[in-house]
C-alpha cells in the first residue's frame, strides 16, 4: 500500500458529467439527478484499502445522517479489478449492503471519472455547492490507521454543513492520505 494524498483540485471547478452503474441497483446515476440539492458529495472509495476501512462506518453513518438532507451523495470505485478482485462490483455491492449506505456506490470500470476528477486515493471526497462548483476537497478527519485519532469526519462534515447552510467553506483544507487508485 503507497500512502498517496488527494490532488487537491481547484475549488470553484465544476462538476464533470459522467454516468456510472450503481453496483446495488444497477441503475445509470448521473450528477445532474441530484439537481436542486444544496450540494453533491462524490467520494471515491473502494473496499480493500485498510485507509477505507479504517473510516468506512463512518461513510455509511454520514449518508445516514444527512439523508433527507439537501445533499446528494455518491461513491465510485475506479480501482483496476483484475489485480484487485476484492473491489469487484460484486464485493462492493456486498460491501454496500454490510455498511448500509443510503447512497448509490457506482463502479467506474474504465477509470475515465477517476482522471476528469483527478482522484488519486482511497478515499477521496469532493463537495460540490448548489452551483455544483467544487467547494471542499480534502480529508474526512485527521483519523488514519494506527495514530489513535477517532474517526469523527469533522472536516468534511464541517464542509457539509457549510454548503447545506450557504455558507463559504474555509479555504483551508487538508488532503485526503490513503491508498493510490489502483490504475489499469
């Protein structure tokens, strides 16, 4: 596992459009189905990285929390199955249902939104604002494997309640660390 950090996008970028399968329902989810939320969370996550587990109850308990909320909430998994089977659609709609998130989880086979996003790690969080402009990415929290830190999501919740409430989300913002996407 190489430690990798968020690349840190441009805030005020806007959104990409894609289509991506979500694994449970099979349904085509696109970002434009989440018009007229406050804001859009676009997580990439898969299920082997030990950085994902390390924070992945906390993922399923903030759909939870936010759900029917103005927030729409989508995970993506970009890694390259053929050498990580454990992040086969198959186990990650396992994945989904044992952590019972409340948000589609999509399977992004050729990797294209993983580049268009410039996602680099699992997990790597993108908010985007009403005007579907980026306006957080960066860590959930400072927790990782092993520094004894909780695992709380206070940065991006902090970033979550700003977009929800139409405030500005501080420019200060952290990277995500974890594992590199897993490239084709």
């Amino acid at each position: 596992m190489a430690l990798t950090h968020s690349s840190m996008l441009a805030l005020g970028t806007t959104i990409p459009d894609f289509e991506l399968p979500d694994v449970v329902s099979g349904e085509m989810i696109r970002p434009d189905q989440f018009a007229g939320q406050h804001g859009l969370l676009v997580m990439f996550i898969c299920r082997h990285c030990p950085y994902v587990v390390h924070v992945q109850q906390e993922l399923g308990r903030l759909g939870r929390d936010y759900a029917g909320q103005s927030l729409g909430v989508i995970a993506i998994s970009s890694n390259d199955v053929d050498n990580y089977p454990d992040d086969h659609p198959d186990r990650l709609r396992a994945m989904a249902r044992e952590l019972e998130f409340t948000f589609p989880y999509c399977y992004d086979e050729t990797q294209a939104v993983a580049k268009v996003f410039t996602a680099a790690c699992t997990p790597d969080f993108f908010l985007f604002d009403k005007a579907r402009k980026l306006a957080y990415r960066g860590q959930l929290d400072d927790s990782r494997p092993g520094n004894g830190k909780p695992v709380t999501g206070k940065d991006l919740r902090a970033a979550i309640d700003a977009v929800l409430a139409d405030q500005p989300v501080s420019e200060a913002q952290r990277p995500s660390a974890g594992c590199n996407i897993k490239w084709k």
